[in-house]
C-alpha cells in the first residue's frame, strides 16, 4: 500500500473484505487490522512532512520527546530503547543522527561504567518544543475526531497493546 491518499472512488478494504467474506469467511479482524496499517502508514506520511523542515524523522522525534520529559534532562540509551520500545542499535542509530544534528549530547554514565547518557541540547529543546507545537497544530493527523473519539480509540488500541504483552494494565 502507498503511503500517500489515494483519492480513490471506492474503499479497497471494504471491497477485500467482502471478497474475504466470499472466500473465506468473517471479515471484521481482517478490515480493522488492514485500516489500522493504513492509518498507521498515512500518519507517518503526515508526521513525515510536518517534520521535515526540522530535519526529524518521527523515530527521532520521539526520542527527543522522551528526553525531553525526562526529570534530569538526560537518559541512558538502554531506557530509551526500552521506553520507546525499540532495538538497542536502532536507538544509537537515532541518537547517533540527532547528535549530529546538534540536537543530542551524549556522555558516560557515571552509575554504569558501560553505560551512555542522553540529553537534549539547548537547540535539542528549541526544535522538540516548535516541531511539537507543529504537530500539535495538525491534531497528530486526528483532528477529525472529537476528544471522546480519541478516548475510546486510544483504549481501544491499548488493549491490542495489554494483550501483546507491552505492559500490564
């Protein structure tokens, strides 16, 4: 599936679903979870141009968030991964591009010798803050649902997470 709206005159998870329907029976799972990978590919898409005059990825972006909310203002890269659910090599790959960036220092952990902290940088704070305000404006690609919406999707979509295993409710 392209990441880009399609502008099509007809839905195509609905038509494969009633095709799925035809071939091989109940197609209510199939179209949810066919609809969430698109929403998922148009709301990066989205997040993607939002982002680009920052120079950030959205794997980037949250990373610099995570920082951001940090109380010391600095977290080693193991909780990052960890918080942001993600591979170890994939959050020094992140890290790695926002420190070239300028947006992220790094330094030894004095409380693991084996250990790197992260922290966000005086532009670091500046981008995260504009680049959040900028989504923020946008709604994150919502802003056709009211707060009630939003409330039953996210618990909605929590449970897909609780029943992963993510974490315990």
């Amino acid at each position: 599936m392209s990441r880009e709206p399609l502008d099509l005159p007809f839905d195509p998870i609905e038509l494969a679903g009633e095709l799925w329907e035809t071939n091989f029976g109940a197609a209510a799972a199939m179209r949810v979870a066919t609809s969430v990978m698109r929403a998922q590919q148009l709301l990066l898409s989205r997040f993607d141009a939002i982002l680009k005059p920052y120079d950030l990825t959205f794997a980037r972006y949250e990373a610099m968030v995570l920082l951001h909310f940090s109380r010391s203002g600095e977290l080693p890269l193991s909780v990052i991964g960890e918080r942001l659910m993600v591979h170890p090599t994939s959050v020094t790959n992140t890290i790695d591009r926002l420190e070239k960036q300028g947006y992220v220092s790094r330094r030894p952990n004095p409380d693991d010798g084996r250990g790197v902290l992260a922290g966000l940088t005086k532009d670091g704070k500046r981008v995260v803050t504009t680049a959040t305000d900028a989504l923020m404006a946008d709604g994150f690609g919502l802003a056709m649902y009211n707060e009630s919406e939003l409330v039953t999707l996210f618990e909605l979509l929590r449970t897909i997470r609780v029943d992963a295993g993510d974490f315990t409710a």
